[in-house]
C-alpha cells in the first residue's frame, strides 16, 4: 500500500497541454475520484500515474520512489479499463492468472489469489467460462478480479462502470467502495459522473480544461464549491445562478438584481465585506433544495421571499421540480416536496435559506 505524490506535473501534446501544473498528495488507503467534463484531462493524469503516457514536466512519486521513468509494469499498480480488456479465448481464470504468469509467480500461489479474488467477487462458480458467456456486471467482475490478484500499492480506474446499465451500475459503485476498504488499497478513480464521484470518493478532485478546480471531501465540494464551476458541475437539479450586485444599506449587505433584494446573513456579508464585496457584481448561487415553499419558512426568513411563477413542474414521486420565472433573468429550479400540490402556472412564494446561498465572481 502507498500514496501517491504529484509536484508540478504537465501534459503536453504539441500545442495542447492536457494537464496543467497538477499538484495533490493522494493518502495511503485513500479512494480519490478525479471528475470533470469530457476533455478536462483526467485520463491523462491516470494514465501518467500509470506509465502509460510520459509526463512533459513535473515529478510522480509512489511512495517515496520517484517513479517518472520507472516501466508501468514495475510501477506496483493495477489498472482497470471500461472496456474490461478480457482476452476472449481464455477462460476466467485463466484471465486473471495471466498478469500473474507473466510475472513467472508460482503455480501454486497464482491458484491461491485467483481463487481468493473469486471469492471475494463472487465469481467462483465462473471460473470455466469464457468472457462471452458472462454479463455485463460479471465481465466487470472479472477485470477486477485480474486487478486483484496482482496485490497492487494502487489501483487506478478509468470509468469501469460506464459500460454497465443504470442499475448495475449503483450496485457496482458499493461493491467497489466495499472492496476498496476491504483490501485497504490506494484507488484513484476517474469518471464523468458527478454521482459516482459523490457516492464513492473519500475526496474529490474536480478538473476543467486540464487544471485542477477544487480537491475536497465531497461534503466541502458539495457545500462549498470553490468556484462557479465546481458549483455548477457538482450536483443535479445544478445550482441556480442568478447575476446581480452585492450592495451595502445601512450596515446590511443585499444582493440585487431588477426584480430581486434579497439580504444576506450577518455571518455571510462580513466575510463578503472583508473580501471587498460591497459594491460588486457577482453571481448569487442558491442549490434547488435550498428554496422552500413551506410556511414555516416563509415567515423566519421575511427578507428573502419571493414570488414567481410556476413554469414547468416535474413531478418526480416523492419530490418536484419547479421551473420558476420572475426571479433574476434565468429560469430558476426549486426542489420541493410533490404533496405541496403546486402546479403549472401556479403563482407561488417561495423562500430563500440565505444561509445557504454563495457568492460567485464573475467568470
Ligand atoms: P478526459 O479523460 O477528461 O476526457 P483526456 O485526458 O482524455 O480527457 O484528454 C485531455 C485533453 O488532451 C483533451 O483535449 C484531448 O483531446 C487531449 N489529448 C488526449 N490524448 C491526446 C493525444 N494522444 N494527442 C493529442 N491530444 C490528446
């Protein structure tokens, strides 16, 4: 088991440089989730850390070790693709003896950590088949499996799931993170999906075009994005955003736009006031599950209700989805519970937990 160091480390491809000065310690044990749109460089960084791409500048540590020029295969990582990568003519446990093999291990120790791995994947009653013969989910299993028994300081993964249906793929997602803990490893794992990041990351590294945005918990990237895009990028409804100025009345900070004034929270405006927000213009972010339309909240938040009209609702079973009109220039998505009985063109009072709400600079 080891961490992993990455100091200064760039990715160029000609005039392209897919990574940009990528600085993170990844803690022993720890599962990091590299997440950003299509593009941002997160396969590349992976594929650096496994000896699969050169790095243009900067230096990989595993460990202690140096590892820059150092053979993927003697990197002590196991990798695994969405694309499985099985070698069809095999059998499954042949599939996972092969890494094994190649490294001229025991045949008696290769038959003891393919059988171990098969226990714990649960695939010990498919060892005999061949790749085509298994489903999408047990294939995923078995490409596991070959990662497994190779005993890496790292796991690295590449959108493992992306291939499987939706629901196999949440169920996917815990037996991961069960086996992630389970083997006490270091996993890096790179996806699209802001859900799989969420659920499964001890932390969070959130990328766009090559440069590392934010690396938290996914309870501080949640709940404190460090910018616009990370704010926007991280959670489903997305965050409302709404252009306006902070301004400062009578010791109190607001934010406005032409048809909204809304207060912010003492503790709020005297962060803003310090940072010289006073007189700027910002964006205001408010989460669709932070607007309320009950009536206790309506009356202990005076200053920031408001009204507007009900667009479009999406009734989603246990919650809706209001689309609401008349609040900044944008539509403005509520998250509220469906037995409020709102309807489509409805007019509504809706509150905002200011408490919640975060200022943006402009991009
Ligand atoms: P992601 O995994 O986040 O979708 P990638 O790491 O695959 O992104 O790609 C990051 C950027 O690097 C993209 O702009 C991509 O076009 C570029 N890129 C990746 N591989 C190559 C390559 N072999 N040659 C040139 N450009 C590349």
């Amino acid at each position: 088991m080891a961490g992993l160091t990455l100091n200064h480390v760039y990715k160029r491809y000609g005039d392209v440089t897919a990574v940009k000065d990528f600085n993170l310690e990844i803690n022993d044990k720890e599962f990091l989730v590299l997440v950003g749109p299509s593009g941002c460089g997160k396969s590349t960084t992976l594929r650096m850390i496994a000896g699969l791409e050169e790095i243009s500048e900067g230096e990989l540590y595993i460990g202690d070790r140096l590892v820059n020029d150092v053979a993927p295969k003697d990197r002590d990582i196991a990798m695994v693709f969405q694309s499985y990568a099985l070698y069809p003519h095999m059998n499954v446990y042949q599939n996972m003896a092969f890494g094994l093999k190649l490294r001229k291990f025991k045949k008696d120790e290769i038959d003891k950590r393919v059988k171990e791995a098969a226990r714990i994947l649960d695939i010990e009653h498919l060892l005999d088949r061949k790749p085509k013969a298994l489903s999408g989910g047990q294939r995923q299993r078995v490409a596991l499996g070959r990662a497994i028994v190779r005993e890496p300081q790292v796991f690295l993964m590449d959108e493992p799931l992306s291939n499987l249906d939706a629901k196999l793929r949440v169920q996917m997602r815990t037996e991961i993170s069960k086996l992630a803990k389970r083997l006490e490893t270091t996993v890096i794992y790179v996806t699209h999906d802001q859900t799989e990041a969420m659920t499964m990351g001890d932390r969070i590294v959130v990328m766009k075009d090559g440069v590392i945005q934010q690396a938290d918990s996914p309870d501080t990237i949640y709940n404190h994005p460090a910018n616009m895009f990370v704010a926007g990028f991280i959670g489903s409804p997305a965050m409302n955003f709404i252009s306006g100025t902070v301004l400062e009345e009578s010791g109190k900070l607001h934010f406005k736009t032409n048809n909204l004034d809304v207060e912010i929270p003492e503790g709020k405006a005297k962060l803003l006031k310090d940072k010289g927000y006073a007189g700027k213009e910002v964006v205001f972010g408010i989460r669709p599950e932070d607007i309320h339309d009950e009536p206790v909240f309506l009356e202990a938040s005076p200053h920031s209700v408001l009204k507007s009209k009900v667009e479009v609702s999406e009734n989603m079973g246990s919650e809706m989805y209001l689309y609401l009109s008349g609040i900044g220039d944008e539509t403005v998505v509520a998250r509220v519970d469906a037995r409020s009985g709102v309807e489509m063109g409805d007019e509504v009072k809706l509150a905002f937990d200011m408490n919640k709400c975060h200022i943006f600079d402009k991009e």
